[in-house]
C-alpha cells in the first residue's frame, strides 16, 4: 500500500497537481474544479477573490476528502470568510496525508477589495511537506492576485497564483506561475453555468465546464467535466436555513473516484432569489 501511495504522490507531482498552492474547494471535485462566483462558498474565496458576500456576512465551511479511495491521503480542511464594507477577508487551513508516510499543511489568506461590480484581491499561501522515516520537513510561501466582475447574469474572474515562484529546497525547480480564467452565466432562478481555464508553462491547457441545478430552495444537483487528465463528478446539496451539507465526487481515468464531504453555516446572506444584492 505506502508503495501505492507513493507511486501515485510521485505521478501528482509530475502533473504539477500536488504541488500548486490551490486550496482544495468543497465542491470542486463535482463541478470540474469551476466554481460558483454569484455566492461564494469560503473555500472559493481563499482562491478567488469574487466578492459574492452580502456586506456584514460571514460564513465557515469545513470538510474532508478523500483522494482516490486511499485513507493514506485523506484531507481535511476548515475556511472561513467575512465581508466587512468592501473588503472581504477569507482564510484557510488544510491537511492531507499522513505524518508517518506523507503529509501537507497549507494555509491561504486573502484580502479583496469590492468596488461596485468590480473586486480586486490579494493571497498569501504557505505549505509545509512532511515525509515519515525521520526526514526533515519543507516548506515554501508564494503570493497571487486576482480581479473578478460581474452583472446581473453573467460573473468573470481572473486569478494568477504562484507569482513568486516556491521552492521547497535551495536546489529545488521552483514552481510555475499558473493563471486562471473562470465565467458563470446565471440562468433564471434554475441553474447556472460554470467554465474554468487554467494555463501554465510547459503544461497542456487545463479546460473545464460545470453545472448547478437548483432543484428547489432546498437542494440543488451539479456535475462538471475537466481535461487534462480527463475527469468527470457530480455531487448534490443540501440546503436548511443558513447551512448546507454538500457531497461531491470525481473519476480519474486512472487513479480512480474522489470523495468531498463538506458543510457550510453563516449568516447575513442574501437568498439567491432576490438576485445579485451584493453591493
């Protein structure tokens, strides 16, 4: 089983997948890693500064996750978001693996600026590796940016991260810069639509597309579809009050399913009906 594990941290790495200093998103995993920019879960807004908070809301997601059926390399993460005027203040902390074979701790801070239709932010991320038999830890910290806009139906975001290259070793390659463009088109009042591309030097174009339903005001479906490696989820919500419990799965055409588990509470939000009140 380590020999697995390893085999497959050693295959994310060459894909450049484990190493980005992405924070894992509650329901990335069903929606091809797109995500809803009209009202922002938390763990979207450690990654993208959208400005989809009501002012004076604040929300907590937490969640676990886990990566190609292997306990090895469960994850379990907590963010949280709060929108004071116009600024949004978000926070996450995650930790995948296990501390006698594999694991990492990440942290991502952000702060974004919501002017009108327009939201500029900024990032912070650091990740520390650990690897068991007595090996010494590393550890590295990059920064990103991003700017999104949006209108009563249509949401745009762009984001750059890794702009100061990591490196977890003096003599390490250092990270790439990678960049991402995402969209939503907001149908009325029953789904929205959901895209991502995300660039890097010397790796294949990443694209992706996605889908919620919104079943009633209790429960919504989606589903999403990526490229490079081509993957494929769904998932499902569950609304009551100021809370939902969502899960989300994904394929791999190789490694095989990925499972998140993730909830949600706050409070000063504005119901998805009454449109896009976030000024």
């Amino acid at each position: 089983m380590k020999r697995t594990v390893l085999t497959i941290i050693v295959v994310l790495a060459a894909s450049s997948q484990i190493a980005a200093f992405d924070f894992i998103r509650g329901q990335g995993n069903g929606m091809g890693q797109t995500v809803m920019l009209s009202h922002s879960s938390p763990t979207t807004l450690v990654n993208v500064p959208s400005g989809g908070l009501s002012p004076g809301e604040w929300r907590i997601e937490t969640g676990y996750n886990r990566m190609y059926d292997l306990s090895e390399l469960d994850q379990f993460f907590l963010a949280g978001a709060y929108r004071y005027r116009w600024l949004i203040f978000s926070l996450g902390v995650s930790n995948l693996g296990q501390s006698d074979l594999y694991s990492e701790l990440t942290g991502k801070l952000g702060v974004a600026y919501r002017y009108d239709s327009l939201s500029v932010g900024l990032t912070v991320s650091g990740r520390k590796l650990d690897f068991g038999g007595g090996y010494g830890s590393l550890n590295a910290m990059t920064m990103g940016a991003g700017a999104s806009y949006r209108t009563k139906r249509f949401y745009a975001a762009v984001i750059g991260d890794n702009l100061i290259p990591p490196s977890f070793h003096p003599n390490a390659v250092k990270e790439n810069p990678y960049f991402s463009l995402y969209g939503e088109f907001m149908g009325k009042e029953s789904f929205a639509v959901t895209g991502r591309i995300t660039m890097e030097k010397d790796q294949d174009v990443q694209l992706a597309l996605g889908q919620k339903i919104f079943v009633s005001d209790y429960g919504s479906l989606f589903w999403g579809i990526g490229s490079n490696p081509l993957e494929f989820g769904g998932g499902l919500e569950i609304v009551y009050n100021n809370s939902y419990i969502s899960y989300a799965f994904s394929s791999h055409p190789v490694l095989g399913l990925s499972h998140t588990i993730s909830v949600s509470y706050g409070m000063g939000a504005k119901s998805r009906s009454q449109g896009d009140d976030f000024k």
